[in-house]
C-alpha cells in the first residue's frame, strides 16, 4: 500500500529485502528439515501445539516489543510473569476464584511496571539497571511465595480449561485470543498517536522533543503495558502447565528478545514491531517443538536463540546505520 | 502609512561578558521577503532565536500585527505563528513526509491513544499542497528525500500550522544551485498566500534573486535596510563595507614579517561532496588561514587535516617529508593538532578537570616504562602550560565546566601545546569567547606562530583578515580566492565569501 | 566567575562519609542480632565469598567506565568454568607433576578457562565497538550462545572427576599468611586495576572516552582497542571468578555463575552513586555492602532465593540517595552554563 510509510511497507530497502527474505528461507528450511525427520512434527495436531504454546510468550513480548522500539529496553517481562505465576497458584490453592485470582494477579504484576517506569521517567534510572532491579524483587518474591519451590494446583476446570485446552474450529482458543490480542496491539501501534510517538522517539529523541512529545508520558505507559501484558502471559502460563513456577524468567527472557528481534528483521524494516514479533514467536516455537521432538538436546536452543538474535541485532544495526541521512561526514 | 507584519523595538539582550543586541529595531511588511545579513556575532541569530522563543529579550517589544506580543517559550511562538525552520531540519527519516509534517499533532484528541486516521492525515496534507503547490511526493519516507525536498517538509511542517510569519536560517547552505531555485520558487508562492519571509544568509546573490530588503546587522545593531531593487552588484561591495564598517575594535597583534622555511603543506585535497582542490603550505612566521561561511566545507577541512575524517584524495607533507594522517592518533603522533570548533562536544571532555584534559593528548610524556603517571611531573608540565597560556583562575584542579569561555578555550590550546605539534589547526578559534580573552588568544597564536606552523579555519572575516598572512576563502567547496592578506581588502574576501567571487559553482 | 573549588570536593566526601556511616551502621546492627556475625570465622567466610562478587564487578567497572553494558559475563562466566572442570578431568595425569598440592595441568586447566573467557569477551568487544552494534542485546545474544555451548561439556551433568584429587580446590582452599587465596586475588587484583585506572595513561582513556568519546578522539585517544579490551577484561575476570566458584564447590557446575549479574551490577552502581562516577574504588565498596548485607542476612536464615531482593533493594536506594542533592543550595543559584549561550551562531 503506498499510503504507508517504511515501517508497514518493508520491501523498499534492498538489504532489508534480502534479509527479510533470507529469514523466511531459514524458516521454510527448518519446517523441511523437521517435517522430514520426525512423523510426529508433520501432524496437524503437532502443528497446532505449536499455535497454542506460541500464545504465552506472544503476549509477554508485546511490551518488550515497543519498548526496544523506543531504544530503552526492559529485563524484567519474564520474572514479572513468573511472580504473577506464583501469585495465581498461591490465591487458587487458597481458595479464590479464577476471576479474582486473575484481577489481583495482573494488578500485583502491573505495579513492577509502576516502579520501572518511575524509576526510568522520574529519576532518571537507566532502563537496563531499573528493570534488572525490578526482575530481581519479582524473582525473589516469586520464590518467596514457593519457599524456592514450585506450586501444584489442581488442573483448571470449566471456563479456563477450555481458554486453554479448547479448540475453535480446530485452532486451540488460546491461540485465538492472542490473535485478538495482537490485533488490538496493532491497532495501536499504527492508528493511535501513541503509537507513531514511541517510533518517533526510538528514532530521533531531539525531533521529537522538538515536536513537543512528551517522552515521559509514552514510557511510562510502555512500562506499565509491558508490566500487565507479562503479567496476563504469567497468569496464562500457570494455567497451562497447572502450576507456579519462579524460575521460568530466564528462558522466556531470551525467548522474549530473541522473537522482538527476529520479528524487527522480518516486517518493518528494522524496527520492533507485533506483528513480526507474533511472526518471530512462531518461527521460535517452531523451532523449539522441532528440536524437540528430534531428542536434541534442550540447550542447543540456547546457542540457537543466541545465534538468532545476534542476528537480528545485526540487521537492526545495519538499518539504523543506512537511516542515517546520508551525505554527512561523522566522526564516531 | 502600511501596516507592519512584524515590528521589534528596542531590542536588548546581553550574555555574560557580551551584549548581543544593543537596541535593535527590526520592521517586516506582510508578504515581503526580508533578508537578514551579518557576520558572525553581528546579532542576526540571537534576533531569530528571540523570535522563535528560544532566547528571552533583556529589554524591548515586539508587535505582531500591531499588537504586542510576548514570547515565552518555543512553544509560545508557533502559537503566536511564528515559525522556524533550521538548517538541516531534524526529522523522523522512517516516516513518510506527511507523517513528519504532523508529528505531534496527528490527531484531535488529548489521550494516549488517540486515533490517527493516517488517510484523513494524507488528504490534509494534499490540502496543504493545494494551498502550497510543489512538486514533492509526500508518501515517501524521508530518508529517501533529496535535501531541498527535506527543507520543504519542513517548511510544510511550519505551514501546516498557520504560520504567517516564517524564518528561514541559511536555507540554502546545503543545497545545490538547482535545489535553491526549487527553494526559491517555494518562497515565491508563500509571498503570494501571504506568508512574510524572514530569510538569514550570507550569500549576497540569493539576496537580490529572492529578497524584497535586507538589512545589516553589524556589532548587535541594525546597520541598514535597503531595498535590493536599486541596483545590482555594484552594491555589493558597499554592503559588505557595511557589514564590516571602519573601525576594528578588535586589535590584532602585528603580522608576520620574515617567514621562514615550510613546515607544512597541503596538496589537490578533495573530500568527495564537500571540497575539492585544497592547496596551500604554511611556513614558520605566517599565520594561513582560511575563511569560509556555513556550508563551504571549511568545518569539513579542518577535520580532514587532523585525520577525523578521512580525505578522498590529497597529500600532506610536514618539514618535507609525505606523511599520512589517517586518525587523530597518527595526525598527533606525526605533529599536527588541532583545535575543534565545536569546544563542549570535541575540544573539551567538561566534566574532567583542567590537567585531566591537557594531558590527555600525549600521556606518554609523562608516563614512563610503568605506563603510570608521574602525577608531580604532570602537575608541573600542565601548570607551566596553563601559566603560559594564562587561563583564570589557574587551579588545574577544577573542572573544566567552570571555566569561562575563554579560560576553556585556552585548556584546549593548552593541549595542543603539551602534544608538542609542530602544525596547529584552529577551527573557530574565537567563539564563544569573551572579548577580554580573545585578544590574549590572538597573541597566543602569533607567538605561536614564530616557532609551528599556524592555520586559522573560520566563518569569520575579520579574524582571518585581522590574523592572517595567507588568506584563502573557500565558497562551496571551492577555492575562490587565494591572496597575501596584505594585497587585498577585507570587504573584497567578505564579498568572496558570501558570493564565491563570481565564479559559477556546483 | 564565582569560585566553584568548594562545593565539588566535598561533595563527594559527604557521599563517601553518609556510606561509610551506612556500613557501620549496618554492621553494628547485624553485630547486634547475631553475635556470630563479628567472629573471625564469619568474617573470613564472608571476605572469601566477596572476593568472588567483587572480582566480577571488578570486570564490569571497566565496561561500565566506557558508558557501555555487558550482558554476557556471568554466562560467559560457565563456560570457563566448564572448559576449566573439563580440561581438569581428562587423563593428563599421566606426565603430571606436583606443584605444592596441586598438578601441574591444574593451571593450564585454569588458564584455558580464563582464556576463553576473554575469547567470548573478544567477540563482544569488537561487536560493539568496532561494529557499533547495541551492547545490551549483543551481549544478551553472545551470553546465551555461551552458555549453551557450556552444556556440550557434559551435556549438563555436573563434572566431579579429579576434583578431590588434582588439587583444584587449593584455589578456594589455599592460605598464605593464614589469608584465603581468594581474598588475595581479590586485593591483588583491585590493586592492579587501581593502579590501570586511576594511576596509569590507560585508564586516563579509558575514563576519557567514556566521559566524551568525540572529545577523546580529538585528544588522539583510540577508542576502538579500549572498548574491545574492556570487554575482554570484563569476561575474562568474571571468568576467574566462575572458576574460583567451582574450586570452592567443589564441583563442575554449568550454572557456576549464572547468579553473578545482579550483585555484579550492584556493586558498580552502588559505587557509582557513592563518587558520581564508576571507580575501582566504588566498586569495592560496593561490593563490600552488597557482601555485608548477605551475609549478615544468610546468619539470620534469609532463604537463599531473597539474595537477590536485598541486592535489588540496596541498589536502588543507593541511586535514590544519590540523586537526592545535598548541596541544596547550589541548585538554587545554577551557575550559567559557559560555552554555549555564548556562542554567536555563524
């Protein structure tokens, strides 16, 4: 559509185009390899396993997304999501609702988002050395509620049993509302001002300064949203595998990084972006089932992920290289 | 009588140590084209940026469409519809030209997520076009815009807002000839819709191709205003007598009388874009030096000479010998300093102290076999220097931020001496310095200049003029006059300046 | 020009005091709770696991000085750890000889296992400062690359063979003059980093390309080498560590040093909120508080997993503190900013 700008059209620039393009081979390549070397990989139910765990991590990634968007970025989406797990089984096994379980959880989770984001707008915090504080106190806490253990709850019935197990037309419902999700998501990110402002921001601080932005306002919300979103995917994540766990922070953090990058290749040109995240999300689940269905080993998906997001930081450094009006001579 | 657009009276502000606008009075008829024209300090930047909010006046009034306004902040000005655009405008260069043209204004509503309905956005910019017709596809992102296209976003930026009076600062020093016609053209149609035009340049012959008046601004004070319909070029030379009127209160110390051998030499440099065809060669007892205004690529050359950037074709000798100069290490190792024209972010590392800064460019001095500092010998040797220079107050302890301009101008001269170069390049040499230190600077340089090789990069005429023995002008990235300052006169390098001598360029 | 001596030296001496009034505090109140906690034994035990954190963060002040980041140590950290239990464990025993209590392939053992270390941080280092690539999430990319590859040792499993035997432990175990070994590489190293960073022309660089880069390259200071040096140093040290770690456990673990970041971190920053700036110094007393408060926590049975609550909390108090202006009254009068009002544009 000519109507819109790089961000949404990302075939304009070459190198892009080859390395969008390149990505896509990969992954083509992979689903080949796996499809051919495992009978189970190629089953419609597999396939669709794929769909229904691709949703947790999805959501916990949207924050993150706009916010690496912005230039800043924030360590603490997986140990948010491991509390809010934690806080989920400790108020079932006590006895409250799902419905009450939920409000309190995400509310809970959302107040590191608070913090984070006062500690970045108000007091001037680095973003990395704010949000690894806030990952900590969540991760401590998160083991605190466990006494360093993980926490049983009995299988989720009804309403949450089909959220997370049902199918809709054959596509798991989980899968579904992460759709839904992103939608809005997306709706956001290109239609609302809050939207063009953060990319504003990550891409030209003064520029927007200049326009009489307010930078403050934007993050703080990005804090905040990445928060409750984390928060939502740990309340989900609890569900599915019917218990809390504290420790899950540090796979979905890489998991987390790695898709926003991967999915910054992939769409719009360089930049994080949820639809490419949701994109990358796939690809990495994709990945993940594979691998391990073909009995390697689980910490080749580090090297694996590790490679893939050097990757995508590459690519993303070479595009902000070339947005650099060019013509000027620059020193460092 | 006609009414007046814009009127400033009295116009007052000072800086520490400096009066920058000494009662200027300041007129603009609607629709006009008004060129403001000054050398540097003459005021012509601090009167825009009091315009545009972004300085508050000591004294005075200002009355925008005969009432009188106030201007508080940046912001207070565009709301006052007073707009400014700056060279080199910044930009989102992922966004499509419309996009950057309502940056910040995109929707309606307050909240966070307001709605963008990026056609209804397009449609008003076509609007825009209707009222402003250029030829320019507003769809593209901007990184893909050609420079003149980038200024004329910004211009419609300014439009868009219902501005009727619209600054311009040194529009054209990044623009080739065809692109300044397009600017021109551009300025043409705003006069038409009403927009009044205040348009700051150095170059003369913009002037009488786009202004209806310009006006002179010399030692913060409006000189003259002349209409650019009474005659052409012969008036160009009693402009630029007017610029820089008879008397010097700045006194030089006297030139060079018997230089010696050469020390350093410059050969058919060119960095590709920006310059082309630099020669010229220093020699022990002269001061060279090189005047150029925003946009000949005299801030280009000076790095280029110290090795920062690196040149496209060209050779270097220094005391005979062809040396390379490929980075700012090897240009100190072989002998060659200079001192950056930007002070706070090049010169200067302001939050270290004032030995912390000189030492730095060249360490080993005072460090031995151990690589550790021999804190006495560097106190000693950084003191000595400090002394020399005489900075105020001479404690080599205090930060450099302290310092007066001056006093932080003399740290970065006293780094260039404890490197022990024998070529000192000075970019800017004087700004941002107050006049009581500028004439210490000065004799410093020509002491200097007894014993190194001495080169003067700078957008002011009168200090190349006043300093230099070799004088060479660059305009456009081409040599246009090179002269013993003895054998010609200030007004004539002025007017090479600001007009490239006649020669047709780029 | 108003004098402007005062205020800034004893700006940074009234940090120092109000912190050195903190640790004592600190340390009369644990004395207080638990009179185990002023025993030599208890001491030594805590100066022995500081030495660990402290030599960490020691690698990251040089990273932080330069303005960057690093995410990759503490996982580059087990892969040492793992090349070092690796190398101890093959059969090399057969020419070996002993040194004091240990084999000879003991050091070769640790020394590749510092040496790849630096490795990692060579390829962190030029990623960043030669391709001016994002160091946060290059290093984050790096980190987890190391520390899969780590797994490939043993495919996960703790390596015990030759621990007891080759004398790795001696690491953690030795004393000279009655002092840990590893209290004495800490000292010893923090000595020499003092004397690069604050004494020496490297550290001159090193501080002035992180105060203005641009300015540093004016002054002909490479910026490049130092910034890939520092990561270097920064892997490398951490690398140290994660192997000191093993000898004291006892036993090839690939998360030997997975819980390092935090505390690494803290103590930089707490450092830095302490002189405004990061210092070897800072870092040691940073260090020394983040120590002091674990262990005086760990006497009174604080569960293991709130280790990283108390670091958390430390840090940002000490930032809040620190920003807090106690010379009020300067903010009152600011002083106009030399250099840029002044400047007449062209």
């Amino acid at each position: 559509m000519k109507n819109d700008s790089v961000r949404t059209n990302g075939f304009r620039l070459k190198h892009i185009f080859q390395a969008q393009y390149g990505l896509i081979w990969v992954a083509l390549l992979m689903v080949a390899v796996f499809a051919v070397s495992s009978d189970v990989f190629r089953t419609a139910g597999n396939l669709l396993e794929i769909l229904r765990q691709s949703g947790i991590l999805a959501i916990m990634a949207i924050g993150l997304t706009w916010i690496v968007a912005t230039g800043e970025i924030d360590v603490s989406f997986a140990d948010i999501a491991a509390f809010t797990g934690i806080v989920t089984a400790v108020l079932l096994k006590a006895g409250f609702s799902w419905g009450v379980t939920f409000i309190s959880a995400t509310l809970l989770g959302t107040v590191f988002g608070v913090i984070s984001g006062s500690l970045v707008v108000y007091f001037k915090f680095p973003a990395l050395i704010a949000t690894l504080a806030v990952s900590g106190i969540a991760k401590s806490l998160a083991s605190l509620m466990g006494k360093g253990a993980v926490i049983h709850i009995t299988k989720a019935g009804g309403l949450v049993y089909q959220l997370v197990y049902g199918n809709v037309f054959g596509i798991p419902l989980l899968f579904i509302v992460t759709l839904f999700i992103y939608l809005v998501c997306r709706y956001m990110q290109d239609r609302t001002t809050t939207g063009q402002h953060l990319y504003a921001l990550g891409e030209n601080r003064q520029a927007t300064q200049e326009a009489g932005i307010k930078e403050g306002k934007i993050l703080m919300s990005l804090f905040i949203l990445s928060a409750l979103l984390a928060s939502i995917g740990g309340i989900l994540l609890t569900a599915t595998i019917s218990s809390g766990n504290p420790k899950i922070g540090a796979s979905y953090f890489l998991d987390g990084l790695t898709v926003v990058f991967l999915g910054a290749m992939i769409i719009k040109a360089g930049q994080p972006n949820v639809i490419g995240t949701l994109i990358g999300v796939i690809i990495l689940s994709t990945l993940g089932n594979g691998l391990t269905l073909l009995g390697e080993y689980f910490f080749v998906g580090n090297i694996v992920k590790g490679l893939l997001l050097v990757f995508g930081v590459v690519v993303v450094t070479f595009t902000r290289y070339k947005n650099r009006i060019d013509g000027q001579y620059s020193v460092a | 009588m006609e009414a007046l657009k814009l009127k400033m009276q009295g116009i007052v502000k000072e800086f520490p140590g400096v009066k920058a606008l000494d009662g200027v009075d300041f007129e603009l008829k609607p629709s006009e084209v008004h060129a403001l024209l000054g050398i540097n300090g003459a005021g012509k930047s601090t009167l825009i940026k009091i315009l545009s909010g972004v300085y508050q006046k000591d004294a005075g009034s200002i009355y925008l469409d005969d009432h009188r306004i106030e201007i508080k902040n940046a912001q207070d000005a565009i709301k006052q519809g007073i707009a400014t655009v700056y060279q080199d405008p910044q930009m989102i260069s992922t966004f499509t030209g419309y996009e950057n043209i309502y940056l910040g204004s995109e929707s309606e509503g307050k909240g966070i997520f307001s709605r963008i309905n990026r056609k209804k956005l397009q449609e008003k910019a076509e609007k825009l076009l209707e009222r402003f017709p250029v030829d320019i596809d507003l769809t593209k992102p901007v990184i893909e815009l050609s420079a003149i296209e980038k200024e004329i976003i910004a211009v419609l930026r300014a439009l868009s807002k219902d501005m009727s009076v619209l600054v311009l600062d040194e529009p054209t020093s990044i623009l080739t000839e065809t692109e300044t016609e397009v600017l021109f053209s551009l300025i043409r149609l705003l006069k038409e819709r009403g927009v009044s035009i205040i348009y700051i340049t150095h170059r003369l012959k913009e002037i009488y191709q786009i202004a209806d008046r310009l006006t002179v601004f010399k030692d913060g004070k409006n000189v003259a205003t002349l209409n650019t319909n009474d005659g052409g070029s012969d008036n160009h030379m009693a402009i630029a007598e007017l610029m820089l009127g008879k008397k010097l209160d700045q006194i030089y110390p006297q030139k060079g009388k018997n230089p010696g051998k050469e020390i350093f030499s410059v050969r058919d440099l060119s960095l590709n874009g920006v310059f082309q065809d630099v020669n010229f060669s220093v020699r022990k007892g002269e001061i060279v030096g090189i005047f150029g205004l925003v946009g000949s690529g005299a801030e280009e050359l000076s790095k280029v000479l110290f090795g920062v950037i690196p040149k496209t074709s060209g050779a270097f000798k220094l005391n005979s010998r062809e040396i390379r100069v490929r980075s700012s290490t090897e240009a100190i190792d072989q002998g060659i300093f200079l001192i950056p024209g930007d002070r706070r972010q090049e010169g200067q590392i302001s939050d270290e102290p004032v030995f912390f800064n000189v030492s730095l460019s060249n360490l080993k001095k005072i460090s031995g076999l151990s690589s550790l500092i021999h804190r006495r010998t560097e106190n000693l040797s950084v003191q000595k220097l400090v002394d020399q220079v005489k900075v105020v107050p001479r404690d080599i302890h205090q930060n450099v931020s302290a310092l007066s301009g001056g006093n932080q101008q003399k740290v970065v001269i006293s780094k260039g001496l404890f490197s022990d170069a024998e070529v000192y390049i000075f970019a800017e040499p004087t700004v941002g310095v107050d006049v009581g230190s500028k004439t210490g600077i000065y004799n410093l340089i020509r002491e200097l200049s007894n014993e190194k090789g001495i080169i003067i990069i700078s957008s002011d005429c009168e200090e190349v003029y006043g300093m230099c023995d070799q004088a060479m002008v660059l305009y456009k990235g081409a040599v246009a006059m090179h002269t013993d300052v003895h054998e010609c006169r200030l007004e004539e390098m002025l007017l090479c300046g600001v007009t490239g001598g006649g020669k047709s360029d780029r | 020009m108003t004098d402007k001596k005062r205020p800034i030296i004893s700006d940074t001496l009234k940090s120092i005091a109000i912190f050195m009034m903190m640790i004592a505090l600190i340390i009369i109140v644990f004395s207080l709770i638990e009179d185990k906690f002023l025993t030599t034994r208890n001491l030594k035990m805590m100066l022995r696991h500081m030495s660990i954190s402290a030599v960490t963060a020691l690698g990251l002040t040089y990273v932080i000085i330069l303005g960057h980041y690093d995410m990759s140590f503490y996982m580059v950290g087990c892969f040492a750890a793992m090349t070092t239990s690796y190398l101890n464990k093959t059969d090399i025993m057969m020419d070996s000889f002993m040194i004091g209590s240990i084999h000879s392939f003991v050091i070769p053992a640790v020394l590749a296992g510092i040496a790849v270390g630096c490795a990692w941080g060579l390829i962190s280092g030029i990623a960043v400062g030669l391709f001016k690539m994002n160091d946060m999430v290059t290093t984050i990319g790096t980190g987890f690359i190391a520390f899969g590859t780590a797994y490939l040792y043993s495919k996960g499993s703790f390596i015990y063979d030759n621990f007891l035997t080759s004398g790795i432990t001696e690491i953690n175990n030795a004393q000279w003059f009655h002092v840990p070994f590893p209290i004495i590489l800490m000292v010893g190293l923090y000595l020499i980093s003092y004397l690069i960073l604050s004494r020496s022309k490297f550290g001159r660089n090193f501080y002035a390309t992180g105060s203005n880069r641009i300015a540093a390259i004016f002054s002909g200071v490479r910026v490049v080498p130092y910034i890939i040096i520092a990561f270097v140093i920064c892997s490398g040290l951490t690398s140290l560590a994660a192997i000191m770690t093993t000898s004291a456990q006892g036993v090839g673990n690939v998360k030997a040093s997975i819980n390092f970041l935090m505390p690494a971190y803290a103590a930089v920053y707490i450092g830095i909120s302490v002189f405004k700036k990061a210092t070897v110094i800072g870092t040691f007393f940073g260090a020394l508080f983040t120590s002091v408060m674990l262990n005086g926590f760990t006497l009174m049975a604080m569960p293991f997993y709130l280790s990283d609550l108390i670091i958390a909390v430390s840090l940002i108090i000490a930032i809040l503190l620190s920003k807090i202006d106690w010379t009020s009254i300067q903010k009152k009068n600011p002083i106009p900013d030399s250099g840029t009002e002044m400047a007449y544009e062209k």
